[in-house]
C-alpha cells in the first residue's frame, strides 16, 4: 500500500498532478484512487489500512449509491412475495425520503456521522414514527447490499446498536379505557345505532376481535353457527386481494357469543351471494375497503350515539379500537362483565405471535391480584391452614 504523487500534461498542454493511493484490499485484489491533496491521500490510506485489516473495507469501484441500492432492495422484497401495500411503502421511503437526501452518495462514503446527520434532517419536518420507518428502511436497504457484496458494514445497524435503549420505548404511552378502548356503555350506545348490511359485520369486530383485514376476508365456509365459532384463514389487503395470512399465529378459531350467533344467521339469507362466498362482501359480491367501513358507518353510528370527541367528531378513529375493545372484555372480571381469560388464551384468540406481545399491549389491563380485600381474605386462609 503506498501514496504516491502522479504528474501528466493535458491534451491542451497544461500540466496537472494528483495523489494516488495503491492498495491491495482483503481480498488481495487491486485498487486505485486519486485525490487532488495529499493530505486526502493519507487520511485514506490510514483509514483502508485499518478497514482491510478488519475486514471491512470495500472500494468504491465495487460500490453503488444509496438509490441504486434501494431499487434493488425493493427488487428482493417484490421477489420474497412481499404484499404491495408493504412494497408502496417501501417505494415511498426511497422516492420521498431516502433518495432526496442521500441518493447520490456511495454506500463506501456512508459514515455514522453522515447517517445521524441524515437522521436529523428528517427530524425537521417530519414525525418521529416516520424517521424510524424511514431509518429502519435505510438499515434494511445496507443489509441487501451487504449481501449483494456492495459494501461490508451496515453503518444504519451499526448506530443503532450503540443506542441501549429507544426514547420512543421508554416513553410509550399505555393503552387508556376510555381514550383509546371503548366503554362498556360506549360500546352499548354504538350497537343501539348500527344498521344496515354493515351490522353484522361490525359487531364481529366487536365479539370477536378480528382485524379489518381478516374481517374483510372472512368466508362463510370458515364460520360454523352450529358450533358457534369462526376460523380465520384469510384476508383482504388495502388493495381488496384476498391473501394468505402474515403470520402462521394469525390463523385461529374464535368462539361466538349467541347473540353475535343469531345475527349472523340472519344475515346469510340476505348476504349478497358471489364466487369468493365472503361473509360482508359489497353488493357484487367483493370485499369492502376498509375506508368505506369506517367512514360510511363505524364514525356515523359513533356520531348517533354520541360518542364524540370534543369536535363533535367520532371519538374512535379505526376499527382496531373494536379489536382493544374484544381485548378488555376478554381480560376484565367476570364480576365486571367481562371473560376473565388467563393470558394464554386472550393471546391466541387475538392472533398474537407470542403471548409477549399481547402482555406488552393489554398486560396492564389484567386485574391485580394483591387488592386489600383478597389479601386479607388470603391472610385467614393462611392462618386457619397453620392453626
């Protein structure tokens, strides 16, 4: 490895010179890179030094830039099988985020300073549930690279292990009755005010929990009103692609409370009939999208039971506030109106991956058990047991 200076005339007679650094890289193979200052020069060669030793160094002549590296990381996710909507946001980090910035830089000159930089810049305008996505996207664009063979390190990655913990995570608001999960009354007061073909579908979400998405995909076959339960199997996607689930746990049987029975009897002789046999199909026999729902009559029926927000707005944005809905009423007392399920099973009705997710989500919702009237009522048990 040696910096040497190199001199030549131009064409035009002019005489020019530049310092090149000659190296062999981890690999014994051959490169070349010229600099205007020596100084540069030597600052590069100091630093392939330590890069080759570690094992880390790539040269720019194998490199790409960042856009470059993102179109083919989308390229893996599209051949991996991933959903569109999954692939739209991905395109949409690197159009409107990623490629404005740093598209023009080589994964070669991508530093943590740079990365944390680039960090900061998208701080200014936009959320912070954006930034993470976006660095998350950025991370996983390196990792593509490193196993393309365009660079040898995952600077993103990198960064993010020196970091112990997440300000978000410590900060993490819990899930609040009332401000985040609908009341028992609240709930009451919508069901007095639903109607229409959309009814039945609703108070599904309401009894047994499933998603937007599974609702949506739900078929007839897959709901059995003898044995009062349904089995999700499918779903429909933002784009109304009927799919297979996005995890195996998400695949369940959900037990059906009579009234929630007989609805849905009635329902199907008036359903609309099509080829997908999907239990809350449009009038052609298609699934639904999901803004219709919400907007035509999840907020409406809101609106005429007076849950409000302080705008006079619906007070609950999504569907998934149903789905917390389901999760309480699974987990309260049996004294307070609800299942009192143990943790396993809510898990496994809400098609959890892991019952870790669901205590992250809903664990603060379980009773306690060490209240003043049980711990006494414990203390004389005890006491009789040793006397």
């Amino acid at each position: 490895m040696s910096v040497r200076r190199r001199a030549w005339t131009s064409p035009n007679g002019e005489r020019k010179e530049a310092w090149v650094v000659d190296y062999a890289d981890q690999d014994g193979e051959r490169h070349i890179k010229t600099f205007t200052r020596k100084k540069d020069a030597d600052d590069y060669q100091a630093q392939v030094k330590v890069d080759v030793r570690a094992g880390i160094h790539t040269a720019d002549s194998r490199s790409t830039t960042v856009a470059k590296a993102g179109d083919l990381w989308v390229v893996t996710a599209t051949n991996k099988g991933l959903e569109p909507a999954t692939l739209a946001q991905y395109r949409d980090h690197l159009k409107h985020h990623i490629v404005p910035l740093i598209g023009g830089v080589k994964l070669t000159q991508l530093t943590a300073p740079m990365v944390r930089g680039f960090e900061d810049r998208l701080a200014q305008d936009r959320s912070p549930a954006m930034v993470r996505k976006v660095m998350t996207s950025l991370g996983s664009i390196l990792a593509d690279a490193q196993e393309r063979g365009l660079v040898t390190q995952n600077v993103v990655r990198n960064l993010q292990r020196g970091r112990r913990v997440r300000p978000d995570r410590r900060r993490k608001r819990k899930l609040e009755v009332g401000i985040d999960i609908p009341t028992p009354a609240e709930i009451g007061a919508i069901m007095a005010h639903l109607e229409g073909p959309r009814r039945p579908l609703l108070l599904t979400a309401i009894f047994a929990g499933l998603r937007a998405s599974e609702l949506r995909g739900l078929r007839w076959k897959d709901i059995d009103l003898k044995r009062a339960e349904l089995h999700v199997r499918q779903r429909a996607d933002c784009y109304r692609r009927l799919g297979r689930l996005k995890t195996a746990a998400a695949e369940r049987k959900v037990p059906l409370p009579p009234m929630l029975v007989n609805t849905l009897r009635e329902w199907k002789l008036v359903c609309p009939k099509g080829e997908r046999d999907l239990a809350f199909p449009n009038r052609r026999g298609n699934p639904e999208y999901r803004s219709d729902i919400v907007y035509r009559s999840y907020h409406p029926a809101q609106i005429a039971a007076g849950v409000v927000d302080t705008k006079g707005q619906a007070k609950y944005g999504g569907l998934h506030a149903l789905r917390h809905f389901y999760a309480s009423w699974c987990i309260n007392r049996k004294a307070d109106g609800g299942l009192e399920l143990p943790l396993k099973i809510v898990s496994a009705r809400l098609g959890h991956a892991s019952i870790k997710m669901t205590a992250d989500r809903y664990g603060h919702l379980f009773p306690s058990a060490d209240d003043g009237s049980e711990l006494a009522a414990g203390e004389k048990a005890l006491w009789r047991s040793i006397s």
